[in-house]
C-alpha cells in the first residue's frame, strides 16, 4: 500500500538525496492524522452545538468526578492554555449555562468551576460521538496493533508531557 505521505518522500529523496528523510516517514503521518482527526472532532462536536475547546474543558470537569468542580489553575494546567484564555472560556461557558463560578470553600479569593446539568448532558452526547469517530479512525487496525501503536505514541509523547 501507498500512500501520500510515501509520494513525498519519494520526491525528496529524488530532489535532495543528500538529506535522510527518514523521519518523515513517521512524522508527517502523525501529522495527517491529527489532521484528519481534528476534522472528525469537529463533525462530532458540532452535533451537540461545541467547539473543541470548549469540550477540553467540559471534558476536564467531567472526569474530575463528584461535583465535577475543579480551579481555573487546575483547568489551565489541564488544557494547556494561558490564564487570561481560560478566563475568557470560562465566561463564555458560563454564558452558556455549561458551567458556573462558585466561591472555594478553602480560599476566600478563589473560584472553583463547576459543570451544571446541562453542561454534564451535553459533554457526555459529545464524548460517546467523539469515540465513535476514534473508533472508525482505528477501524484497520486489529486490537493488538492499536495497543502497540499506543505504546510506541506513548514513548514518544511521554517525554513532552514530564
């Protein structure tokens, strides 16, 4: 099987065989995927009225547990995001009724946020849709081949994550 990202390194190879392009072989798959991925997210999110970030934050909130509540710090560090961005995002969820501000019982200054009903309705539509699309994304792949890509992914992003 041949695929584009094979065409591309043909022709550098054949423009520049001076230079070990290698790595393109990995890479730049990596890269159409997550192409590819980011465009079935949004098909997936757009059936519940969301936005990709707007599901990062949702989702960080979802799987904080009981009361589905966690700081802005907290959140920011989850979607790797600036302070001031995530302050926009939580007004503009709020606005939205998806979240709410309430006072840190522990720190008179600080904020916690916390998904509402509705807010916890529409992150789970959003999250079964998202796995469907995964799920059709990896739909090649036998299962043992999924957790050995998974591994090798891990080893490769695990450094980026410390």
């Amino acid at each position: 099987m041949i695929d584009e990202v094979d065409r591309i390194i043909e022709a550098w190879r054949r423009e520049r065989p001076d230079l070990d392009v290698a790595p393109l072989a990995v890479l730049s798959r990596i890269s159409r995927l997550a192409r590819h991925l980011d465009l079935a997210r949004a098909r997936a999110f757009d059936g519940h009225g969301l936005e990709q970030w707007e599901f990062d934050v949702l989702s960080a909130l979802r799987r904080a547990g009981e009361p589905y509540e966690l700081s802005p710090g907290a959140l920011v560090t989850q979607t790797l995001v600036t302070s001031g961005t995530m302050t926009n995002r939580i007004d503009r969820l709020e606005a939205r009724r998806l979240v709410e501000r309430r006072p840190a019982p522990a720190d008179r200054r600080g904020v916690l946020v916390r998904l509402t009903p509705s807010g916890r309705t529409v992150v789970d539509g959003a999250m079964a849709d998202l796995l469907d699309v995964e799920r059709s994304l990896l739909g090649a792949l036998p299962p043992a081949e999924r957790a050995r890509l998974a591994d090798l992914l891990r080893e490769l992003v695990a450094p980026f994550d410390a």
